[in-house]
C-alpha cells in the first residue's frame, strides 16, 4: 500500500485500562491508528479484542487512559459534541446487529433519516447504492432474518458506511463464513479502504485476513493482560522475538 | 448373553507394582475406582507398571480409569509405566494430560450464610442503583420527547399502539365478564340473605370502577405487554442490536423505551374503561339470571350509586399501572445479559416486577386517596 505521505494519526490510544466491573480486561495500551490504516487488532480468543473496540467506538468508557479521534478525547468533550464525533464511525458487528423489526432499506436508511434533510427518493436512491456497493442490490424490502449470514454482514456494512464515515470498525468479520465469502468480504474491505479513503479497524484472528489486508497491528495477549507486539502483521512474523506472537502468527499449538 | 466384569489383576514387585488389565473394558461392565486400587498397593511402592497384554475390547471408560491412575501416582512423585496398552489407549492419555497454557481459577460461588448474604445485598444494591439512573434516563428522554427532539418510528409506535390496545381486547374481555360475575356471585350469596339482591349493582359497580379493572388489566398487560417487551429488549441486546443502535448515535431509551412507554400509556385507559363495561356486563348477567333483577333495575341502581369520581380513580391508575409496567419491561430487557438464559430471566422478572409494582402503586394510591377522602 502507498505510503509515501506522512499520514495523521486518526485514532491515538493513550495508556488505556479496560475493565469489566473488578475483571481486569487488558492495561497499559497506548498505540496510534492512522490515516487510511487497515489496523488490525489481534490475539487469542478472550484477550479483550472486542472489549477495546466497544472502547474504541465510545460504547464503554475506560477505567483509565484516555481514546483520541483527530487529537480530541471522546470522553471529555461535552456529550453533544461527542455524539457528533461519534458520527466518524461506521461499526460491523459481529452478529450484523441489524434491528430486526425493519427490512433492509430500513435499516440503512434509519441513519440517514436521522442525520441528513434528504427527501425519501434520495435516501432511496442512496440505500440502493450503499446495498449495490456490498453486492445487495435487489434486497431492500427484505427482513434480517431471511438472508444469510454472510450477507448479514455484509447488510451491516451497508449501514456501517450508510453515512461515509472517516472510520470503519469490523468486529470478526469472517467469524462463521465460509472462505469464499471470508474473502469476498476482506476484498470489499480494502476496496471500501482505497476508494472512500476510510479508516480501517479491524478485530480478527483469522490469519488469512490479517496478512491479506492488515497494514498495521496490535497484539493483545490474554495472559499478560497488555499488548505484546505492533506493527505491519508481515513484520511481526519476520521480525517479531516474541514467542507468542511467533506461535499465533505461524498457528502453532504451544508445546 | 455373558457379561465379562471389567476387571485387572495386580501383584507387587518389590517397589514396583503391576497392574494387568483383563477382558474387555466398557461402560455397559462398569469401571472399577481407580483409588480402589491404590488401597491394595504396599507402601514403599514408586513405580507403577500397566500391563495391557490380556486386554480384550476397550473404550473410553478404560482411558478414564488409566488417567485416574495416572494423576494419582503423579500426586504420589511415581513413575507410571504403560506396557502393550493399545496405541488408541495412549494416544487418548496423552491427549488428556496435555495441560493447558494456564487454568484460570473459576470464580467460586458464595458458600457461607454471610458470603451469601453480602453477595446478594451487592447484587440489589445494583440492580437498584441500575433502575434509580433508569428513571433519571427515562425522565430525561421524555423531555427530548415533549420538546419534539426524540428518534423513534412512527411505524414502530402504531405496531405497538396496535399490538397494546386491540389485540388485547380478547383476553380482557374474558378476565373482565368473569371478575364482574365472580364479585356478582359472591355479593348475591351475601345480600340475598337481607333481601337487598339489588345492591349487587352497588358492589360490582364500585369495585370495577375504582379497583379491579384497572388492577386486572394493570395485571394481564404486565403478563403479556411487559413481558413480550423484556423479551424484545433482551434479544435485541444479545444480537449487538442495541449496540448497533448506541453506535448511530440512536438513544436506546428514545428509540425504544418512549414509544412502548406511550402506546401502554394511552392504551391501558381505553382498555380500562372497557373492562369496567365488561365486569358490570357481568354482573348484570349474574344478576338478571340468578336474583330477580331486571335489566333496567341493575342499570338504574349502577347509574344511581357509583359516581363519576370512582371512574376517574380507575383512570388514573391505569395510567400510572400503564408506566411502571411499561418501565418494568423494559428496564429488565435493557438490562439483560448476553445469553437466550438470561433472556428468559429478564421476561420473569419483567412479570414478577410488574405486578409487584402494580400492587405497590395501588396501595399508594388507596392511601392518598383515604387521606385525601376522595
């Protein structure tokens, strides 16, 4: 990938600690995701990768440290404006986390409705194009629970991007697809990178996806409860001195 | 058919001891325990020598009885040796031994009275924590919501209005007619005594009006409204969808708590009204068949003697039954976990909340009222 510019730092985390209740989650995080990155957040199943990506997009607040977006803390500025801030992101969940009451268009157009003037035919016209761009045209009226899960996610990326955001969140995209889709949806990922200029993060440990379009890593070990390694995911394989980074990336069962 | 008793045989050999396996292991013949063993081993004893040479058939019930053995002696600093056991056999051992990177300690669960009893008062001490900023939360949406500032579907507001008000007219009308023939009933018993069958009239009119059918409408929304909105909530929580809906910047609150909050709100009154219609339809029935009491008699008395202010007593509950029953489901909902068990959970204790709620307003309301002499 290009990367001839210097590019900014989008997302700055600043010695971040992560709790659930008295359940220490990870500490000590500090690390930059920059400009147009494809930052890949990885680790062995229950290290916390999800965790810091709800912290990450402002859904739980951290136990200490502090998330930049464009130098600014999320969490000190005044909750309208954060709300404003928040609007960068576009998130995947897991599960698609598509309101399942509503069809498709609903969906992608309820961002829309809430945030823009435009008159129903143009948020049509733009529901179309968001569900063409994810390969989807032709299933608006369609309801959650009646495609598939590989098209689920891509249905929630749809409405992740409904309002262009600088910033997309993955949470385990490929988790539960087959690896033709897992593909098709990492192709679509560094298409939507290159071509709406976004920011990419994403939480995976599917090694396929992390060296065909991660260009920047952190790996969080579920033991030492922090990060152990950052950096361009072939770098930590070629470089990395870590034992455990070494075993994940090469997928070999500890001895 | 001959049943071969799972079986081994075991000498001492000086410190070592042998154990020969015989026959065919499998858990139709049982399995032996393995510390059974370990009661007829001398002391001094520090190898262990498994002997698979007259093994028969075998399946896993073999492999647990040698992993017993197995740990055991390794407790004991023994050497354990395994002698033409199947290679199956010590492939499936290996397999089970093979320890983990690290065992993380499961929590354990409270096991003394006091433990239990600080466990639980942590437990409350939240979940009423939890609903206090619930209140403060919803108070603060229903401003947003006056001022016209709230994000909620109209669409969604009407399916709701729709599946509160008209699909429950059913069942109110069964549970009404029958509540205003039950009080019938058992006021006839009474009043025929004394001749005053007509003031049958009296009482069903008065305990609907002021009571029952707010009450028993408060109460069937709470087991079928409340609950199917705890229910709604909490999958929705364990599909990520209201994560989904925080991260647009969508408040959960106004998007999802408002609009159920206002359909109960201006359904339980209109249903209230045509429980009081129902449960003194009721009574007429009773009435007319059983004492001698004309239509016309019954609808008299009723007109003559329950006054315009029970009805509006009546009214006023609902709607407070409307909002804690409303608040009750989905607070439970919104605050359920990320599992179908808790789901289940949260619908119970929508119901059990509910009516808790709705028995703890009425009496409030009951004690205002006698205060106030209304």
């Amino acid at each position: 990938m290009p990367t001839s510019k210097r590019r900014k730092a989008k997302i700055q985390v600043r010695d971040l600690t992560m709790r659930y209740g008295d359940k220490l989650i990870q500490q000590n995080l500090n690390f930059d995701i920059l400009e147009r990155d494809v930052f890949i957040i990885m680790g062995g199943s229950g290290c916390g990768k999800s965790t810091l990506l709800k912290h990450l997009i402002g859904l739980y607040m951290p136990a200490k440290g502090q998330i930049l977006l464009d130098r600014q803390d999320i969490w000190t500025v005044p909750p309208s404006q954060r709300e404003a801030l928040l609007r960068h992101f576009g998130v995947t969940y897991q599960a698609g986390a598509l309101i399942s009451s509503m069809t498709l268009a609903e969906n992608i157009a309820m961002p829309l409705e809430m945030y823009t003037q435009l008159s129903t035919g143009e948020i049509a016209d733009l529901v179309e194009l968001k569900l063409s761009l994810v390969g989807l045209a032709g299933f608006q009226e369609y309801y959650p629970s009646e495609i598939s899960g590989g098209m689920l996610k891509r249905a929630s990326l749809a409405r992740a991007i409904a309002l262009d955001p600088d910033v997309l969140f993955f949470d385990e995209p490929s988790a539960g697809l087959d690896p033709i889709s897992s593909r098709r949806l990492d192709d679509l990922i560094l298409q939507l990178n290159e071509s709406l200029c976004a920011t990419i993060v994403v939480v995976t440990h599917e090694l396929a996806s992390i060296f065909a379009i991660g260009n920047n890593a952190i790996f969080l070990d579920a033991k030492s409860k922090t990060m152990i390694a950052n950096g361009h995911p072939r770098d930590l394989l070629d470089n990395s001195t870590d034992q455990r980074v070494q075993r994940f990336l090469r997928r070999q069962a500890s001895e | 058919m001959t049943k071969t008793i799972s079986q081994f045989s075991c000498h001492a050999n000086g410190r070592q001891f042998q154990i020969d396996l015989l026959g065919s292991w499998d858990k139709e013949n049982g399995v032996p325990q393995a510390l059974s063993v370990f009661a007829k081993i001398p002391a001094g004893t520090n190898k262990l020598l498994v002997s698979g040479e007259q093994l028969g058939a075998w399946d896993s019930s073999l492999v647990s009885f040698l992993l017993q053995i197995h740990l055991e002696a390794e407790r004991r600093h023994w050497q354990v040796e395994y002698q033409r056991v199947p290679q199956g056999v010590g492939q499936l051992l290996q397999l089970a031994l093979a320890v983990p990177e690290s065992r993380v300690p499961h929590q354990e669960p409270p096991h003394t009275f006091a433990e239990n009893l600080g466990f639980q008062s942590i437990v409350i001490w939240r979940v009423v924590n939890d609903f206090i900023s619930f209140i403060g939360e919803l108070t603060a949406a229903s401003g947003r919501f006056w001022r016209g500032q709230a994000r909620y579907r109209k669409v969604d507001f009407w399916w709701l209005v729709q599946d509160a008000g008209p699909h429950s007219l059913p069942i109110v009308t069964l549970i009404s007619l029958l509540i205003g023939m039950i009080l019938a009933f058992v006021g006839a018993v009474q009043l025929e005594r004394f001749g005053a069958s007509i003031f049958v009239a009296n009482l069903v009119g008065l305990a609907m009006a002021r009571e029952m059918s707010s009450m028993m409408t408060a109460i069937i929304m709470a087991g079928r409204t409340g609950a199917a909105y705890a229910a709604q909530l909490g999958s929705m929580q364990v599909n990520e969808e209201i994560d989904g809906l925080k991260t647009m910047g969508v408040s959960p609150m106004e998007f999802l708590v408002i609009p159920r909050m206002l359909a109960l709100v201006l359904m339980m009154p209109l249903l209230t009204i045509y429980a009081n219609l129902m449960g003194m339809l009721g009574g007429a029935i009773v009435s007319i068949t059983m004492l001698d009491v004309s239509w016309s008699q019954f609808v008299g008395q009723l007109v003559g003697s329950v006054s315009l202010k029970h009805f509006v007593i009546g009214l006023v509950k609902s709607v407070l039954f409307a909002v804690v029953v409303a608040m009750s489901g989905c607070f439970t909902g919104l605050r359920s976990a990320r599992s179908a068990t808790a789901v289940g959970q949260a619908t119970t204790s929508a119901v059990v909340l509910g009516i808790v709620l709705i028995i703890v307003t009425d009496s409030l309301v009951t004690i205002a009222t006698t205060i106030l002499d209304i």
